[in-house]
C-alpha cells in the first residue's frame, strides 16, 4: 500500500527552515507577511486534466511508462498521489467519452475520501467514436450539415449531464474545426455556424454553470481554424452570454506571441475563464510547464496576480489546470514538476513591488521597471514552495518521496504494463 505519510527528515527539515528564515531576512519580511507569502502560495491549487495521467504521445508514436491508470478510478489514485506529495492540486478535470463514470456514487466516493472535486469537463468533437452515426472529418459545431452540427451540440449537452453527476460546473470547448487548404471553408459561414451552435450548448447550461471557449492558431487543421485566437474566442463568448469566457492554453499561440498582455486584455475585459498550463517551444508542445521560458510563465503569473488585486479588473475567478501530455517522462513525476513551476512563478509574482513598480513606470523609468521584475524573478522562492507543501502534510521533496517510496514500481506490479491510449 503507499503509504500516504510525508516524513521530513530532521537533518532535512533543519536545513529546509534555515534557507526559509535566510529568504525571511533577505526580503526583509516580517514573520507575519512571510507566513502570508506562504499562505498564498498554500492557496493556489491547479487542476490536474485526467488524460494527463497516461503517456502521451505525438503522431508518431507513445512509450508507454509502465503502470499507467487504465480506468477513471486508477487515474482518481494517480491524482490522489500527486495532492498527497505536493498538495498542489485539489482537482481533476475529466475528458467526455473518455471519463465517463460507471459508477458515479463510488468515484464521488474517491474522490472525497483523497479531498478532490471535478473541474471542467470537456467535451470531444476531434475524434469519431465507435458507433458514431455521423463523422466529424469535416468539423464539428461548424460542420455545413445540420445533423452533425446537432450531434455535435447533442455530445456537448450530454457532457454537462456527466459533469452534473459529479459536481462540475464548468464546460471547456475546445474545437479541433478548421480547413487544410484555402476555399475549403468559407470563413464567416463557419464562424457564423459555430456561433448558432455553441449558444445552443449554452442555453442548455445551468444557471450556475461556466463555458469556456479554447482557441488554437492550428493543429490538428492547419491551413485555418475556426477560432483561432483570443479575438474570435471572445466574440462567440460575447455571443453567448455573461457566463461564457475565454480559455486560453499557453501552448495555444504562434511562436513569440506576448500571452501575458493576452491575459491583461482579457482581465481587464473580465472575460479570462482559464488558463491551460504547459510548455512551449514552437507550438503545442504540451511540454513541462515552466520547464523551458520560466520568465515568460512569471510574467504571465504577475498579470494574473495583479489583475486579481486591480480595481480595474471585474474577472470571475481564473480557472487554472495543467493541460501537458508527457511523452517521455514519468507522467506523475512530470505533473508534480509542472506543480512545482507554477507555483515558483507565482511566489516571485508576489514579490514584485507593485507601488515601486506603478512609480517608476509612471516615471518612464524604463531600467527601473524592469529591475523591480528581474529582482522578484531572481530570487529563490524554492523554500516557500516547499514550505506550502509542508505545512499541509505534503513532502518536502515530491520527485525524491515519489521515487524513494517505489511508488511507480508498486503501479506497475498493481496495474501491469499494458496501457489504453487514451492521452492526446
Ligand atoms: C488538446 C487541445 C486543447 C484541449 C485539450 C483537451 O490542444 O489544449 O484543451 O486537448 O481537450 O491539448
Ligand atoms: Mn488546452
Ligand atoms: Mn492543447
């Protein structure tokens, strides 16, 4: 049984609170505003996306790592491991057919006996399904048939069933329509079709329910999409209703896109719903989130931490979740790191002194705005990190627990090495 217990050793321990009470005094914070710092950190929970837990893989192959979950139970555990290290992660969200529980009450029942709830729930209109009577080859919600536009619309109020039963209230839509080649669509028909249908799914949404609308520049069409970026995202919300908001996935923009003024323009238009994190090289990637531009993440986190606190800002709670699908690493020792990356940007985002900061860029001291940021993103908050885990009952070091406890070895002897694919 894996053993749910985080012992800190004292050596470790010892050395983990003199490197905290070295940060203290170097920030020249009081112990109430350090205990706050850490309060903060504590605080921010991300949601874990179910299709996460299984190895991803590219289109041209999956590794499979050994011991990966095989049901929405055995993804429940996987998750239920990753809270117990790193105390990061409150949440699942679940993708719809893949997620589609057996037994509502017993998985109601996993979930609270490890203090998880379900997020979003997503719908799938990119692939066909067995049994399918109608293909979405040529798109979804925008398709020019009414039947499979309905299918589709049918699918995704099928989905806030599913998600009704365990206690979600958000629905993420993300559409994989778009053309491969020029003519083939004609671009405000499609858009004007996918407008029509997603104010159908909307009306069906309870009350207190939340759509979420994604937008990717391309993959998996690739001469267009039908909603392309924030712009577009934002008119079909608007389309909508007040309950509609846009979702923006870092991995969902062209290379040297500025995402973090995309996450200020939509705060200060309070319609930022969630963000999806990962990393990016070229496109969607969905590699470690923080593992290859942690500046571009902080930077990002420090419009995220202002807009929470701007008066200019009328934003409903941003919905966080890791979207990432890991090919070559250990998928729970990948999402504990993703874990561990967002939480650092958002302790240094904290850091940053805001009323120096609105002084100098009100001075136009172009050198002194950016050393206020480079100092909050320059400093080690590895201590703060982990002393949010610890002070929950969560290991020190997650990746070490995680290894030192054999916990993958005791998957692999428990669920075996054949795996389903159901990662993207
Ligand atoms: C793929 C899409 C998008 C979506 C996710 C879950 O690119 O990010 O949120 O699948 O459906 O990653
Ligand atoms: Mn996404
Ligand atoms: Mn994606």
């Amino acid at each position: 049984m894996i053993s749910e217990v985080n012992e800190v050793s004292p050596v470790e321990h010892k050395k983990h609170v003199a490197g905290l009470e070295f940060l203290k005094n170097a920030l020249e914070l009081s112990d109430q505003n350090f205990s706050n710092l850490v309060s903060a950190v504590q605080a921010l929970q991300v949601a874990i996306p179910s299709w996460a837990l299984g190895t991803g893989g590219t289109r041209f192959g999956r590794f499979p790592e050994g011991g990966e979950p095989r049901s929405l139970e055995e993804k429940i555990e996987d998750v239920g491991i990753i809270r117990n290290l790193t105390r990061a992660t409150n949440s699942v969200s679940l993708h719809i057919p893949w997620d589609i529980p057996k037994d509502v009450a017993a998985i109601q029942q996993m979930l609270h006996a490890r203090g998880l709830v379900i997020d979003s729930v997503n719908s799938n209109t990119f692939q066909d399904q067995a049994g399918q009577p109608l293909s979405y080859k040529f798109g979804s919600l925008c398709h020019t048939s009414d039947p499979v536009r309905n299918q589709a619309i049918q699918h995704n109020i099928e989905v806030i069933e599913h998600g009704k039963s365990l206690g979600s209230k958000v629905l993420t839509v993300w559409l994989a329509d778009g053309s491969n080649f020029p003519g083939q669509h004609n671009f405000r028909r499609a858009f004007a079709r996918t407008q029509k249908s997603l104010e159908q799914i909307y009306k069906a949404m309870p009350a207190d329910w939340t759509m979420l609308v994604e937008y990717k520049p391309y993959e998996p069409s690739f001469y267009s999409m039908v909603i392309p970026d924030w712009g577009t995202s934002h008119e079909l919300c608007k389309g909508c209703g007040d309950r509609a908001h846009v979702l923006v996935d870092l991995g969902h923009h062209l290379p040297n896109t500025n995402i973090e003024q995309i996450v200020a323009r939509l705060l200060h238009i309070g319609r930022l719903g969630g963000f999806h994190f990962n990393g990016s090289q070229y496109g969607d990637d969905d590699l470690t989130t923080g593992a290859i531009k942690p500046f571009q993440l902080f930077l990002i986190f420090h419009e995220l931490a202002t807009g929470a606190s701007d008066t200019l800002v009328k934003n409903p709670p941003v919905a966080y979740m890791i979207d990432a699908s890991h090919n070559l690493k250990d998928p729970i020792e990948d999402l504990m790191i993703s874990l561990e990356n967002i939480r650092t940007a958002y302790a240094k985002a904290l850091l940053v002194d805001i009323r120096a900061l609105e002084q100098a860029q009100h001075d136009n001291d172009v050198v002194a705005c950016e050393q206020i940021l480079q100092r909050a993103f320059q400093t080690d908050v590895r201590p703060i990190v982990a002393e949010a885990r610890i002070r929950e009952g969560g290991a020190l070091n997650p990746l070490e627990s995680f290894r030192s406890k054999r916990i993958r070895t005791e998957l692999i002897a428990k669920r075996g090495r054949k795996t389903i694919a159901t990662g993207l």
